[in-house]
C-alpha cells in the first residue's frame, strides 16, 4: 500500500521538536569549531533544506552566532598557542587551518598576483581579502540558503 500524498515519511526530522533538537546539536557542533561537513548527523545540503524550508526551527542569527563562536574557539587556540600556553602548539599547522577555515591569505601571495595577472586583479584581490568574523558568519548561511545548489546526486531537497 502506498503512502498517503503528503506524508513526511521521508523527513529527517519531521516535527518541530525534532528539528529544534537537530539545530541545537549543529549549532553545538559549529559554536566547538567543527566544519559543517563532519557533523555527524546530517550533510550539509540536509542542514541547508532544513534552513530553507523551516527557519523557524533553524533561525538564520542562532546559526550565525554558532559560526562566530566556532571562529572565536580557533582563534583562542592561536592566542594561547602564541603566548605558549599550548604544550607543542604547531603554528604552522594553524595558520593553515585558519587560511582554509577563514579564507586568510598571505600578502605576498596577493601583490605575487597583482604583479603577473590581468586587470581583473583588483576583484580577485578583494575577493582574497581577510574576512571579519561577521563576514565569515553570513557565508556560513548564505552557503547554507543558496538557491539552486545541489548535492552531489543533483538533488535539491534532504532526505
């Protein structure tokens, strides 16, 4: 026997509280400073469909603020580990981590690029610029809102 039309069988999270709940662990997870793609419970296209579809339940300045304090829990690692109170802190593999987590670019990586390019340098430069954390939290839900994106099966919706 089918299912009836309308049924939320295929839901993740089908009710409200369910859906509160989830947000809550996503925004724990984020706010730690994990990355949305090792959130165990859902990828990023479900944790997208679900703020789209029930930003009630996921509310757009909830998701930002876990965003910044994610941000704010590596940038206290790199304070603490430049003032050496992290035993065999490696800065290294934290200035790399914040480049790929933040977007940070070295400047002499960004004047090597003015002085080979073209004259669309002043936009690719602009685009590289250090980002402030407030930035950094409204990519984090514009990345999770954008219309039109799809997952990897081309699919838009979670399931």
């Amino acid at each position: 026997m089918p299912a009836p039309y309308g049924n939320a069988y295929n839901k993740k999270w089908p009710t409200p509280e369910a859906r509160q709940e989830a947000c809550q662990a996503f925004c724990d997870h984020i706010a730690e400073g994990y990355s949305i793609e090792s959130f165990p419970l859902a990828d990023r296209k479900t944790i997208r469909y679900y703020a789209e579809q029930h930003p009630e339940d996921f509310p757009p300045e909830k998701l930002e603020e876990a965003a910044r304090k994610g941000l704010f829990e590596w940038e206290r690692i790199g304070k603490q580990g430049a003032k050496g109170e992290i035993a065999g802190f490696n800065s290294a593999s934290w200035i790399f981590n914040m480049k790929n987590r933040a977007g940070w670019r070295d400047t002499k990586d960004i004047e090597a690029r003015g002085i080979f390019g073209g004259p669309d340098d002043a936009k690719k430069i602009e685009a590289l610029k250090p980002r402030t954390s407030e930035e950094i939290a409204l990519g984090v839900m514009a990345l999770l809102t954008k219309e039109g994106s799809e997952g990897n099966d081309g699919s838009a919706d979670a399931g």
